[in-house]
C-alpha cells in the first residue's frame, strides 16, 4: 500500500546506514515517486523520520525494497465491521488486521497482535486493507521481534516539516511531550498526537494525517514491538494481491448480501469443497460468474445465490468478494504506471494520456455490471479496473468542494486544501 500518511521502519534492502535514527525507529510516508520525476521517480517513496530527516528510498526501484510497513491506521485504513477479539474497541480494527487460521472468526487488530494476545502458536492471516488477499504468516512463536521508536507517548518534540501553528509551541526550538496518540475524527487513526509545551499550551499535531508531520522528535519514545517479518514490505507484496484475479480480492470474511466470485479453476475448486458442502458437477457454471452471498455457516462456509435462484454451498477460500463502490464515491487513482497498466488489461484498457490521471482525485459516475467503473478526473471520464483506485478518505461533500474549486488538483492538491480546514479547527 502505497499511500501518504503511512508508517515504516527499515525493510529488507535497507543500505542507508542510520539514516533512519537506528533499527526500528519510525518515519511516515510524505510522497509517492512518480514517471518522469527527476527528484521522486516511480517506485521510491519520499519519508520524513521522526527524527526531522527527509530522504528517497526504494520501493521497488532497481527492484529493491527499503521498507516495511508498520502501521497504515494514519492513511485511513480501517476495517469498521470486524472488531478485535482483544481489545474489543467497538469502532472496528483500523490499520491492519489479522485473522486466526485455527479459531473460527477471532480477529486482532495490530496492537493486540504485536503485544502477543492470542495463543502464539496459533498462524494468522494478514490482511493490509479491507479488499487485499489474506496473507498467511508464520507462527509468533520463534520469530524475532524488534521495538520500534519515535513520536509516541513521552516523546519530547519541536516543530518539524510542516509546522504551521505559528508560535503555539512558544517559539522556534521550544520542546513539548507528547501526551497521547489518536485518530483525527474517523478519518484516520494513530495521525496525530497531543503535545504539551514546556510554556503549559496543549493542542493536537499531524503525525501522518493527509501525509504531514507537524512535529521532530528529539528524544524518542518507544512505541511498541513488532514482528519484522511479519510487515509487509512496502511496494512489493501489492504485487502478491493482483495474482488472484482482476476486480476482485480475497476476503475471508463475508457478510449476507456481499456480492462475491469463484475465482479458482475448476479442479481447484473441486479439491475445496471436500468437507465443506461436497462437489456438483453444474458448480462449474459458477466459477467466474457473481453471486451473491445468502448465507454464512456455522461451519464459516458460505451459501451463495446466483441467477435463477440456484444456491451452493462453497468454501471460503474459493471466493473473493468483489469491490464495492457506488455512484458519486470519491476515488483516487494509483500513483504506478505500470501496476496500473497491467490492471487495465480488458477492464477500458489503457492509452497514454492516462499517465496525467494517476495520484488525482476522481468522482465514480457509473458502474458496469462487470464491476469496472466510470471515473470522471479533470473533466474527462475514463473506465477504469475498481483496483486501479481507491476510496478517498474524508466525507465526499469536502472533496466535491476541492475538486470544484481545484478542478486539475492531485490527492496530494487535497490534502493541502484540507490542512486549513485542521488549523481551524484545532486552533
């Protein structure tokens, strides 16, 4: 996921030395690399450390890969309908989530797992956003696990990059300590903390909300722990996710009324159903066909009703729930060429002039009964693959207003836009 706002560490290519403040101190995500960029090409990203360093890295350039991502909560990640069987938190998990292998439906969100909740040698599955494919990891149990540091609780800070605030700190160089780590409304969550001055003024700051960082970090704290290995590495297990089918993505969790698909061959899906409602020779009608899910077993298998009121019970693992979008949804296009490219392959295809779309904010006009969608962006409409773009955070009435008064604006146009609108509000 490559998206402003996000947190990482160090990954498995990493050749920078202490650029990063030392093993497992944090930094955010600032910019994403675009083709024909001099300064930030395609497959880099642009970090801020939370140590005030600003610095390109790989994320798949030359094929390496600097960097793990440790939390995407600050992006706007969430998963509203599945709570964590920890902690309990009713507004959903937000960030990553990992799903038991052994349990049936029992969930953690990524504080709970990385704090070891949960039997340890139980294997879980990862899952990055609400529409990416489950990841399977190993087992905690054995596996090394590293702190991580930076603007966390204790924290003392001065201003940073993207200061704005005038003199609330009390002048430059003035020092503060961070309070508390939250959410900025239901926008995002872990973006932004509550500093105190040493002059007593409090007030809140941007650690990844819309990709700023109001803040450096003098003297870190400790965040947390993390299982290293279980990270994603940032650019390259996206491409993992687009193995399983175009315009669809595995989704272990169903609810009643997802629209879904078999998207395993025949032979595939004939080995699954062993023990989990048996094989039917007119099942091979379904597979690639939409259904919609009527059903969930208490065994966690799934019933699913397609045209002509024929039903079948079919195991989780070959279906993949299909991208829900809906008319009017703000969406922003993905930022890579090529991965781009490669989804429009029978989805509207692709034509050059879609490389000035890309990292811009667009309004879904319509939607095929395939699953593709019709975007306008910059006063053009395109037909896209629903996995070239995706939902934008923040409500679609903020963003209706900035792209009227911004007709031509990138996502990275909006954020900026929406840095007033958090000035008013916490000043």
């Amino acid at each position: 996921m490559l998206s402003v706002g996000c947190r990482v560490v160090r990954g498995p290519d990493w050749v920078w030395g202490e650029q990063d403040g030392g093993e497992g101190h944090c930094g955010t995500l600032f910019q994403v690399g675009r083709p024909g960029s001099k300064q930030s090409p395609d497959k880099t990203v642009v970090v801020i450390w939370d140590t005030g360093r600003e610095t390109n890295y790989r994320v798949g350039y030359n094929n390496a890969y600097d960097l793990r991502l440790l939390d995407n909560a600050p992006a706007g990640v969430k998963h509203p309908n599945i709570i964590c069987d920890s902690c309990k938190r009713s507004q959903g998990i937000v960030g990553m989530r990992f799903k038991c292998c052994s349990c049936f439906d029992f969930d953690l969100c990524f504080h709970c797992y990385m704090s070891d909740k949960h039997d340890l040698n139980h294997i879980f599955q990862r899952f990055d956003t609400p529409h990416s494919v489950g990841v399977e990891l190993t087992a905690r149990k054995g596996s090394t696990k590293l702190n991580y540091y930076g603007t966390f609780i204790g924290a003392k800070v001065v201003r940073g990059s993207h200061w704005e605030w005038n003199d609330q700190d009390g002048g430059e160089g003035k020092t503060g300590r961070v309070l508390d780590v939250r959410g900025w409304d239901n926008e995002t969550g872990r973006s932004v903390v509550n500093v105190t001055w040493t002059s007593g003024f409090s007030n809140i700051y941007r650690m990844g909300h819309k990709g700023r960082v109001d803040l450096t970090c003098v003297e870190p704290a400790l965040g947390g722990t993390y299982y290293c290995d279980h990270l994603p590495v940032l650019g390259r297990d996206m491409e993992v996710y687009e193995n399983r089918g175009e315009g669809v993505s595995s989704h272990l969790t169903f609810s009643v009324g997802d629209k879904v698909k078999v998207v395993v061959d025949v032979d595939t899906l004939r080995r699954l159903q062993e023990g989990h409602g048996g094989w039917n020779p007119r099942m091979v009608e379904c597979v690639g066909a939409t259904g919609q899910v009527h059903r969930v077993t208490d065994r966690g298998d799934i019933r699913v009703c397609y045209d002509g009121n024929m039903r079948w019970t079919l195991n989780p693992a070959a279906l993949a729930k299909l991208h829900s979008f809906s008319v009017n949804d703000v969406v922003m296009v993905d930022y890579d060429v090529i991965r781009v490219k490669h989804l429009q392959k029978g989805h509207g295809e692709w034509i050059d002039p879609m490389v000035s779309i890309l990292g811009k904010l667009g309004k879904v006009t319509k939607i095929y009964s395939d699953g593709d969608l019709r975007v306008t962006v910059d006063g053009q409409t395109w037909t896209l693959n629903p996995l070239s773009v995706q939902l934008w955070a923040g409500s679609t009435a903020e963003l209706e207003n900035i792209m009227e008064s911004h007709p031509s604006s990138t996502a990275q146009d909006a954020d900026s836009t929406s840095t007033s609108r958090l000035a008013k509000l916490i000043t």
